[in-house]
C-alpha cells in the first residue's frame, strides 16, 4: 500500500470518526434538551442509575448546550475541513465543490437527522446513554463556554437586548402540559379538570366559590324552639347560620349533629333544651382570602363552615370545605343534595340560570369563557355591556353569543348561550 494510498484510508478513517461525534452531539443536544426535569427527578428519587447525572446536566442548560454546541461545531468543521483537503488532491479546485456536496449530505443525513430522530423518540434511554460523555465534554469545554457566554452577554448588553426571557412559572408550565397532553388524548377531561382545578386553587377567592346570601338558609334565633328544630329538619345542611333581629347580626350557627345530641340527652323533649347553649360561635373571614389560604385555616381550626364578610362586615355568602374540595373533584352531591338546575343543553347552544357560575359552565362544557371579571354567568354579561340588559336583547362577546330569556327586576335569570364558530 502506497503512502498516498495510506494517507487517504486515514482520512476517510478520520471524517468517518468525526461524523460518529457529531452524531453523538447531536443526539445528546436533543435527549437532554427534551429531558423532562419533574420526570428524571422521579427517575432519580426510584434510583434509576444515570438520572441524578442528567439532573445535574439539564439544572445547568445554558452551560450544557453552550458545551454541546462547541463540540458539534469542532468536528463538523473538522471534518469538513479534511475533506475539502482530501478532494483538492484528488479533484483539483473540482474537489471544493465535491467536498461541499458530500458532506452537506453526510452531515445532514448521519450527523443530524438520523441521530436526532432516533433521540427524540427515545429521550429517556438516550439521555442517560450519553449523559457521562457529555458531563466530561461539559467539563473539558467550560473554559471556552464560559469565554463566549461572557462575549455574547456583553453583545447583548452593547444593544440593550436582554439576553434573559420570559420564564414561565411552574403553574403555568403544568397547567400547559396538562393542556397539551389532553389535547392528544393522553388525559382524560376529568382528570384534566381536577389538575387544573388544584393549579386554579391560588388564583382565587372565597368570594369565587361561596355559596351567595341569597341562596343561604337562615334562621330567626327569636323564633319559638320547635319552629327551629322543625327548621333544621327540614334544611338538607347540617349547618345552619342564625340571626338575631336582622339577617347581617349572626349570632350563632346550629350544628344538626349539636341538636340531635340535645334532643338526646333530654330525652326528646324539645322544650328542655337550651338552644343558646349549643350554638357554635360564628367564624367570619374577609371575602379577600383566597382559596388556599382558606383550605389551610379549615385544616388548623378543625371546621369545616365559615360565613364571609366584605369590608363593611356586611353578610355576602358561606363557604365549607366542601365548596373547596368541589373546585377540585367537582360536584359532590349526597342523597340530600338536591340536582344543580341550571344548565340545559338545547340545538344550537345551551340555557341556563343566571345564577350559575363561569366555572361550572366552563368544566361542564369544557369553554374557555373568562372568569377573573365575574363569578356568574349574569355577571360576566352586566360586566361585558356596561349595563343591565333586557329579555331578547343579544350580544357577542368573548367569542360567544348571549341572548337574554327572562329577566326579574335587576336581575338576569335566564340566558342562551352558544358558541360562535372562529
């Protein structure tokens, strides 16, 4: 074999080599990129050997991918470059050309496509197969990293470009991975819902879920005993707020389990009973507290049922634990429970009470109307016209169309609602 003949088996050896490398590269750069931080944390947490390595390469991404980078650009260049050599000697100026096209397709094709391909569909495996690799190449490169990071920051700066973006919050990068994965069939709508009812949890009001004034039951502590016992007899709440004079002056809140035991004890007759004695003090909370802080103080004071209050001290609803729990699992309903009426689906749209919640109607017909401006459906139309509309009156707002059914005094009582078509 002739020296020239040597000369070229080692060259052809050398970019064969190389082009291994950048394949290497590529495929790190895709697995480690696409690694799931939450799921290698599990990995790891299960002792799956290599995941506390990716870990620690994929906390430091900016560092990882400026490493990667260099080294797939050395010896693609590289290897270019011996190439066009190569070719010149055996082509004359033919040869540049030749080279071009040649490793423009050995690149392209076994150096990025196929390496990249293969990653993306195996990001786990292949992540932790070249984790080691890349954590010594990381190391090798850090110097020359960091070199260029300092040079492309001060660019940056020179121009008043900021170099660092917007960052999602780890709710929101949940919520959309939940989103996306259901879009794909991966998650059922119910568990979907009950993620996002737990994210949704911090961004809302016990004013967001309580049950309204209106539709709270009451007792007049001035009436005779029987005319209460029969009172709470009747209610399917085990609760039961009561007043003294007006509905906002609370004095009380009547357990039925409190009642029964009282009953008990005096063996039946209600006119022994002292029912001041059994009252529970009232809690009152700001209609300020947000759900999660209200979750917390149901868990310290052990109760389960607080009546909330605006800033006056005037009376504006209730809320249990159940209510909050409902945000998460959605409606819970007992043999007491009396079926939600309200929302009726029709041809063309749906009907329902004015008094039905943005939430509700959003979970059940699984839209995306806005519920940060209200908390009723009625409330979300009175927000969006500046007004207080009249029976068949329509609007479009919010990529929906509204038309007004029935309407008692000031308030709305009954709309049909449909979706327009984007």
């Amino acid at each position: 074999m002739s020296p020239e003949q040597l000369e070229i088996i080692t060259i052809a050896a050398s970019v064969f080599l190389l082009l291994l490398i950048a394949a290497f590269f590529s495929a790190a750069e895709t697995s480690l990129t696409a690694a799931s931080k939450a799921r290698f944390h599990r990995m790891e947490h299960d002792g799956v050997k290599g995941a506390k390595r990716v870990n620690e390469l994929i906390s430091d991404r900016e560092g990882l991918i400026g490493s990667i980078l260099l080294g797939n650009n050395l010896v693609n260049i590289l290897a270019s470059a011996l190439t066009t050599a190569l070719f010149v000697r055996l082509f004359g100026q033919a040869g540049i050309l030749f080279a071009t096209v040649a490793m423009t397709f050995l690149i392209l094709v076994f150096a990025e496509v196929a390496p990249k391909t293969f990653a993306i569909s195996n990001p786990d495996r292949v992540a932790i197969m070249v984790s080691a690799p890349t954590k010594i190449s990381k190391f090798l490169f850090a110097p020359v990293v960091k070199t260029v990071e300092i040079i492309i920051k001060g660019l940056f700066k020179l121009f008043g470009v900021d170099a660092i973006g917007p960052i999602l919050s780890a709710h929101d990068e949940l919520r959309g991975a939940v989103d996306y994965l259901s879009q794909q069939g991966d998650v059922i709508k119910d568990d979907r819902d009950m993620i996002g009812g737990v994210l949704d949890l911090h961004d809302l009001t016990v004013e967001d879920i309580m049950i309204h004034r209106k539709s709270m039951i009451l007792i007049d502590a001035d009436k005779p005993t029987n005319e209460i016992i029969t009172q709470v007899l009747q209610s399917q709440f085990t609760r039961l707020p009561l007043y003294s004079g007006n509905p906002d002056n609370i004095t009380g809140v009547l357990h039925a389990r409190d009642l029964l035991q009282a009953l008990h004890d005096v063996g039946g007759d209600y006119e022994k009973i002292d029912l001041a004695k059994i009252y529970r003090q009232p809690w009152f909370i700001p209609e300020t507290t947000t759900v999660t802080e209200q979750l917390k103080s149901f868990r310290v004071r052990r109760e389960h049922f607080a009546l909330v209050v605006d800033e006056y001290g005037a009376l504006m609803g209730l809320v249990t634990l159940e209510d909050v729990i409902e945000e998460i699992v959605g409606e819970i309903e007992d043999e007491y429970d009396k079926p939600v009426e309200g929302i009726r689906k029709i041809k063309g749209g749906v009907v329902v009470s004015g008094d039905v919640t943005v939430r509700d109607l959003n979970r059940v017909l699984d839209w995306d109307l806005p519920d940060d401006e209200a908390v009723t459906i009625a409330g979300l139309i009175i927000h969006g016209v500046r007004a207080i509309p009249e029976p068949k009156q329509m609007f479009s707002l919010f990529g929906f169309r509204f038309e007004i059914l029935e309407r008692k005094r000031n308030q709305i009582t009954k709309i049909k609602v449909r979706k327009l078509n984007n």
